[in-house]
C-alpha cells in the first residue's frame, strides 16, 4: 500500500470562515487533504492579546468554524502554544510539506508571522501566504511621493474611488479529508469564555459565523443602505451594518461585504453608487486606512502619531475613569452608550465619539485608557481601528478631529436621540423623564423627577463635571503643549 497523501496545513487566524479564504482555495488547489488549524497562543500578541470579549467571540466563531468544516467532510483541529512550534510538530505528525496562511497586519503578528516563515522554509517547507482581510493591502498604497498617507480622503481617491475589488470566491464544495487526524484540544480548553455570566445578553444580541455575518450584509443592503447617510447617525434605530464584529474575527471578508450590500442592494459593479452605498464602501475604506496607518506607524496603538501630544497634561483621575467604565457619569447620552457596551459588547458608532470625547475632553483622562477598555469590551476590538478611532478622538493621530472640537454630550443626545428611546433602553431609571428632559435630568422640576421615579443623586447621578468647565479646562491644557510647541 502506498503511503497516504501528505496534506496542507491551513492555518486559521482572523478569518474564520471558509467563502473567500485564499490561503484555504490554495489548499484545495494542491488536490491534497486539507488539514485546517487554529492555535491559540496568546502570548505572542504582546499587550493587545484579545479581551474579554473578543475571547467570548472567538469561542463562538471557532464553533461556528468547526460545524462548516465538518460539513465538507474536515475537521478543525486546536492547539494552544507558540505558532512555530506547534506548525513544526503538526507538520511532523502528518508528514505535512505546505502550510498555508492569511496574513495579518498588526506590528506582533506581523514580526511573529516572518519569523515563523523564515523557520518553516528553512525546514525545508512549502509556505504561502496572502491577503485574506483587506481590499488592499498597506504595501500596496502609497502617494505620489511613494509615501503613506496621513489623511483619508487624498487615500480614498488614489486608491479606491471608482474601484471594485473582484467577486470573492466561493467556499470549496468539499475538503479532501487526512487519512489520520492529528490530536486536538477541545475548544473549552482554550477558557475563552467568562467566568461570571455578563455574557448572557451577549449571547441574545448575536448571532455566530458565515452565514448569519452574510445576513447581515444582506439585510443592510436591502433594508438599510439607501439611508444610511441618516440612518447611521441614530443609534436607536437599524441604520449600521453591525458587520464590524465579523469582519474583525474574519466571518466575513470586506470583499463578501461589499458584494453582499451591493448585490442586495440592487446594484452592479461600475453602476452608479447611491449616497448611502458609497458611504458605507468609505466605511470599509476608513478600516483599510486604520491598517495602512497601523502598518507604517506601528508605534500608535500606545503613542500618538502626532509627538507633540506626548507632552498633554492629562488628569489621572480612577473615580472619574471608573464612572464612565460603568455609565455613571450623569450624562445620559454617555451612560447609555458605556451600558450598551457591557450589555452587548458593542456600541454604535455616533455614541462611540461622544464618549471618546466626553473621556478625552471632558475628564481630560489619557486616550489609551479609553483605548485599552474598548479592547476588553468590545466583540468587534480591531486594533487598527481602535486605535485610528482614539487617536482620532484624541486629536493626536492621523486626519484627527482637532483636539478643540469638543462634542457636547446633551447637544449631542437631543440631536441624534431626540425621542430618547436609546436612553430609556439603557438606561431604564429615567424612562419615565419626558423628551424635554431625558438628556438633562439635572434640570427636570421636582415634580417631573418624582412622577418620574427619579432621585438624582440615588436612582442615577448628577453629572460628574460640567460640561463648560471641563471644555474651557481641556482648551487651556491644549493651549499648553501649544506654548511648548512654540
């Protein structure tokens, strides 16, 4: 009897999916098994290991993996310890020539990722590897003068305007399976999920893998994109595609995103684009931009782009940091969209800059601190955009919002909340206020308070600063880096 064919190791990362995998369709293209691996090795992430909640996802995209896989006749196979040597041992195993991967982009994966490379090939390995996460990749993008870009919109019209990525490739109809499956830990090993249960409504607010991540694309394309200039400002309505959890852990590929929205929305390739449709394709591109500054300016996840921005007196204020943690700050616009974190793990868009801005500029406590509680709460923690969208917050990063415009948080929830309705489902204590006074309960009468339920002070706080005051105290900071400057 001959020996059995020696398969291809697919190495599984931030793409959990099998429709548009390139390292995958290399697989299947050798017409050898395909042996499909996850590894979990925490340690090699550095300090922007996955949170708390990113873990619980992960857990539940691996289910959702593992059943797709064992539909096409494959099985996922789990490791826990450093990349090269578990990719070394599984090789070795199964008699393995080929690994495959999809690469990523952040600056420890990307220094781990060569490293591996260089150690396999010299094993005398086969190893290939491609672009599974991004329309383009930050190599690939450069101005006129071979640089990166610093500002989105001159990016957006070399590189992407008018421009439509390729149709994403179908997942393989079947997997040609190992003749003798390597061991593998069962995914409770990896202990991605909580120990206490605030899990729970998590678990009610999402669905898992492939296919409910293409639903959701296709709901938005259908339902939602023709308004979603309007529609993605208000936070209490369907108006975001809420894909950026799956595109993070790689259920979807932003290639399957775009055709799918485009596809239901009625539209070709080359057409011309509706308001909304061309917005949310920018979306996808403003993802692109966090990974082509993340790329060139790898220091940013803990420094700012712009130096002078090292100098910022912040405050270092734990009550204040921790109020805001919990959605106790007295702004109601705030406290609704910190709670809709911990409740769901995710949080709209619009709400995401007003409590960046009420932490950076209202509390004038350091970016970084917002930064790294939105990686342990957040399902969706991508570390180009979450570190774009702090630095932007911030003013210190690239095409920031300057550090002098300061979203006010009641403005901010009477134009884009003006029924209440996000509020009253997050924060229940004051659902009984009128519109008149759901954003500034602070100034509701006594008899409106009472009729309502509500003792400031007890059932929800007074707000922690004013508003004024903290504006005029973060200006007067701003103005000192600016002396320093000079």
């Amino acid at each position: 009897m001959s020996p059995p064919t020696p398969p291809v190791i697919v190495w599984f990362r931030h793409d959990l999916r099998l429709g548009d995998n390139p390292a995958l369709i290399r697989a299947t293209q050798t017409n050898r098994p395909v042996l499909p691996v996850y590894i979990w090795s925490p340690e090699e992430e550095g300090e922007w290991a996955q949170g708390a909640a990113k873990r619980w996802w992960t857990h539940q995209a691996l289910a959702k993996l593992s059943e797709a896989l064992e539909s096409k006749g494959s099985t996922l196979v789990i490791r826990k310890g450093p990349a090269l040597k578990v990719l070394r041992a599984v090789a070795k195993e199964t008699g393995a020539q080929m690994i495959c991967w999809n690469r990523r982009w952040e600056p420890a994966a990307i220094a781990r990722d060569s490293e591996v490379k260089k150690q396999l090939r010299s094993d005398g390995l086969e190893v290939e590897s491609f672009n599974g996460c991004l329309l383009k990749e930050p190599p690939e993008v450069k101005n006129k003068q071979g640089k990166p870009f610093q500002v989105f919109t001159p990016m957006w019209k070399s590189a992407y305007d008018g421009w439509h990525p390729e149709a994403p490739w179908p997942a393989p109809r079947t997997l040609k399976p190992v003749a003798n499956w390597p061991k593998s830990e069962k995914l409770e090993t990896l202990k991605l999920l909580p120990k206490i249960s605030w899990d729970q409504t998590m678990l009610k607010a999402w669905k898992h893998g492939e296919g409910a991540a293409l639903d959701f694309a296709e709901r938005f394309g259908r339902d939602a994109s023709g308004n979603y200039l309007e529609g993605r400002n208000i936070p209490s309505t369907f108006g975001t595609s809420k894909l950026s959890p799956y595109l993070a852990s790689g259920e979807i590929s932003p290639r399957q995103a775009w055709h799918a929205v485009l596809e239901s929305a009625g539209l070709q390739p080359g057409s011309q684009l509706p308001p909304g449709v061309e917005h949310f394709f920018k979306e996808l591109g403003w993802r692109e931009f966090a990974y082509h500054l993340l790329f060139h300016f790898p220091h940013t996840p803990t420094r700012p782009l712009r130096a002078d921005y090292e100098r910022f007196p912040w405050k270092v204020d734990d009550k204040a940091l921790k109020s805001w943690e919990k959605g106790l700050t007295g702004y109601p616009m705030v406290d609704a969209g910190m709670r809709e974190l911990w409740a769901t793990g995710w949080m709209h868009n619009r709400v995401r800059m007003i409590v960046a801005s009420f932490l950076v500029k209202d509390l004038i406590q350091n970016w970084l601190n917002g930064a790294r509680w939105f990686w342990d709460t957040l399902v969706d923690a991508d570390l180009g955009s979450n570190t774009l969208g702090w630095q932007w917050s911030g003013g210190c990063g690239a095409d920031a919002a300057p550090y002098f415009r300061v979203f006010n948080p009641i403005g901010q929830g009477e134009k884009f909340d003006p029924s209440g309705s996000y509020v009253r489902q997050y924060v229940p204590e004051l659902a009984k206020l009128p519109n008149e006074y759901i954003h500034r309960p602070w100034e509701a009468p006594p008899l409106i308070l009472a009729a309502a339920g509500v003792k400031l002070g007890k059932d929800y706080p007074m707000p922690i600063v004013s508003h004024e005051k903290a504006r005029a105290e973060a200006l007067a900071a701003l103005a000192t880096i600016r002396k320093e400057k000079e």
